[in-house]
C-alpha cells in the first residue's frame, strides 16, 4: 500500500497553517456562514483481499463530481485515496463481529495549499442478522466543528439502521442548507420512512474558537499539572505523541491540545489518528502533534526517535519526556493557570461542556495576554500602511526575568511569526492611539 502511503502523508505533512488569502478571502478553516455544511459524504468499508487481509475502499461517494478541472479532479483522487486510510488506521486485521460500539473521531487532511479540510467519522456495523464487518461514514468538510458535526453523524446512524436510502435525503438536504453564523441554527426537514417528517435543529456555539473543542476530555484524563507541561512543549513546538486505544480519545484529546494555543495555530505536521501505515512520522526531526493507538506503542519505542513528549491518555501518564516540560512557562503565570484549572477539576459536574471550554480557554487567552499581549506597541508602521515588529524592544519591554526568558524562545517559534506576520498586515487602531 505504499502508493496510498504516499497519498496520505502528501495530504498531511504540509503544515496546516491557515492559507494566507487575499483580505476578505476566508481561510478555509474557520470560513462560515452561507458556505455548504460539507464537500463529500463517503462510506469506507472493509474488502477482503486474495490474502484474507481486508482493506478499506470507497463503497459510495455523495455527490459524485462530474466536470471537475484537471487540478481539481487530481486533488480529488488524491483526497479518495487518503480517506480510507484515515477512517481505518488500526491497520488491516479485521474479522467479521456481531457487536461493536460505534465511534466518532475526526481527522484532518492538509492540501498542497495549506487549507484543511476535516473528515468527521461514525465507525458503526450495518444492522442486519449474522456477522458483518464495521464500516465508516466519513463527512469531508473545511468547517471546524465537532460538536455539529457529531449530532449529524447520529442522524446518519439512525437512518442506516433503516436503509441507506434513507440517508441521502437528508445530506442533500443538508447540502442546500446554508451554514449557519456562530450562535444561529439551522432546520432541516427529513422525511423518515414510518415515523414522517422530523425537523432537525442544528445550532452553532456562540464562540466559534470553540466549536470544534472538548476540553473535558483533557481533563478527564490528564492533571491540570500534567496539561500544563503538554502545553509548554507545544507552545515550544516540540514533538507530542499522543496515545490512547480509542480513536475518539485520540481525536478529541490532540483537538483540544491545539485549542489551548489559541490566538497562536499549530503549524506543523499534524494528524491526530495516524495510520498504521504511517508510523515512520514519529521519527520526522520537525515538530508534530499526533495521535497513536496503543497496540503501535511498542513499535513506535523501536523507531529512531528524536526527543519527543509522549503522553498517555489511558493512563494519564508521561511516557517519555524531554525532563524541562515543568520549567518552560514563567512560574507565577504557571501557578496561575494551574490554580484555574483545579479551580475547574473540583466543580467538574457543575460546568456544561461549553461553560468548560470558555474557562478554560480563557485561563490560556490570559496568559498569552500577560506574556506577548503588549505586541501590538512594538510595531512600528511605515507611511505606506505596512508594519515591522520591533523584536528586541518588546522583549526587552517585560519586567519578569522568567517570562522575559520564555518570551524570548516563544518569538523564535514558527506560530508567533505567523501571528505578527499577519499583525503587520492589518492596522487596527489600537485602543489609546486614536
């Protein structure tokens, strides 16, 4: 299968930074409004080969493209070829069951342009008599929200346990429905063979950051001490390597990670389930965020490595660690954040997953406002509009030694370029200066 190797690590070690538009072009990711809710609906499903190993294919694909450009038909392809991969990355021993817990995750596929889209996953086994193999109902999409996206995949179940025919009224009655703005919510009809016609709400989180968030899965599984030492070395941009047996772990845990960084966007190679075909990523020297299922642990410890944080999310433990992970961030806003966060862990049952998220976010917004927040002053714009960030001035504008000492590590990473790029490009009044 090297062929589709090649496919999907072209689709995934292209940095997954937000594409650098023209002004009002919107970056693919967190692009909204009036866009459609999704590109493709495809069902991955098991084949058995001449070996008695089974493969993943594309069994159906909703729309099917006709007309499309020879660049686009190329990306296409590529796009077909790398999504079975993703939906099954445990590998090819399957044997046909009677029972199986059906699982969402998500993953994320890079193009050449640096725009993501994300394929959203219902991994159930058809209903029927005997034993059958599970499938996988892959949703392809550049909008990033879990949470929506999940509610629709419970859709699509529960019409599969019907008939599929019943499910692609419903996507194209999804696709002629606009996305809604942050906050509003969308109705869509859908007509059940049975039980009639059912109108379907679907609601966007007011706080689009958000919205493809599960914080509660951190922590769940991690101490607040231990997120915070997740936390510097992503800040850092180090290598994470995550591991978990199940997918959804996987995928929700690595999403919520790259959350914390927010204002700044990982941008580096990032895949939060890696196919078992794959593996060799971990031992890449440039920085990555991945997810790997447990049963590869052993395989992964034989790799030639590179210093790399890996975390085990069953455990809640450190399985390899650089060893400076807790001496990274400045120690008073450490103490801080970590004070939030237990603040969080001990009315865990209080908080509704949003209530989680916004507080949670908010502790990590607040301390990249204490350490850079004051960037903005230190650039210099020239008569033609265009700024230039003075570096050294703003470093040496911050009065704690060891925030100073982080500061200046943290300017030198790939994020904070990317963000005072962007900063420089588009003048906006500061507060105070008009």
């Amino acid at each position: 299968a090297t062929e589709g190797k090649d496919e999907a690590s072209a689709a995934e070690n292209n940095s997954p930074r937000a594409p650098q538009g023209k002004p009002g072009e919107r970056s693919s990711v967190f692009s909204s409004a009036g866009q459609f809710f999704f590109e493709y609906l495809v069902v991955v499903s098991l084949k058995k080969m001449p070996d008695g190993q089974y493969e993943p294919k594309i069994a159906y694909q909703f729309p099917k493209r006709e007309n499309l450009l020879k660049g686009q038909k190329e990306e296409e392809e590529r796009l077909l070829k790398a999504i079975p991969l993703f939906c099954f990355p445990d590998g090819n021993n399957w044997a046909p069951v009677t029972e199986f817990t059906s699982e969402t995750f998500s993953f994320v596929l890079t193009n050449v342009d640096g725009s993501r889209k994300i394929g959203y996953c219902r991994r159930l086994l058809p209903s029927g008599r005997g034993v059958q193999l599970p499938e996988v109902f892959c949703i392809i999409s550049c909008l990033g929200c879990f949470g929506l996206f999940s509610k629709i995949l419970d859709e699509v179940e529960k019409r599969r346990q019907i008939s599929m025919a019943v499910i692609y009224p419903f996507m194209q009655g999804l696709r002629e429905s606009p996305f809604p703005a942050p906050g509003k919510t969308v109705t869509i009809k859908s007509f059940i063979p049975e039980s009639g016609t059912e109108l379907i709400e679907l609601t966007r989180p007011v706080d689009a950051h958000l919205e493809h968030v599960e914080f509660q899965a951190l922590l769940q599984r991690l101490s607040p001490a231990l997120i915070l030492q997740i936390f510097a070395s992503a800040v850092l941009e180090r290598r994470l390597i995550f591991l978990a047996e199940e997918l959804s772990v996987l995928s929700q845990c690595i999403h919520a990670v790259a959350a914390l960084l927010y204002p700044f966007t990982w941008a580096h190679t990032y895949i939060p389930v890696v196919p078992e075909c794959l593996l060799d990523t971990v031992c890449c020297p440039t920085p990555f965020m991945v997810g790997i299922q447990m049963r590869h642990l052993e395989r992964v410890l034989e790799q030639p490595m590179e210093e790399a944080l890996m975390v085990d999310l069953c455990k809640g433990k450190l399985i390899q660690a650089v060893g400076d992970e807790e001496e990274i961030l400045p120690g008073k806003l450490q103490n801080e954040m970590l004070m939030s966060l237990n603040r969080h862990n001990n009315n865990n049952n209080v908080h509704t997953s949003e209530q989680v998220n916004a507080l949670v976010s908010e502790a990590f917004v607040h301390f990249f406002v204490q350490a850079v927040g004051h960037y903005a002053s230190h650039i210099k714009w020239g008569r033609s509009g265009t700024g230039s960030f003075q570096e050294r001035a703003f470093c040496k504008a911050i009065a704690s030694r060891s925030c100073r000492r982080f500061v200046k590590k943290f300017v030198k990473t790939n994020m904070f370029s990317l963000f005072i790029e962007e900063a420089e490009k588009s003048r906006i009044p500061q507060e105070g200066n008009g």
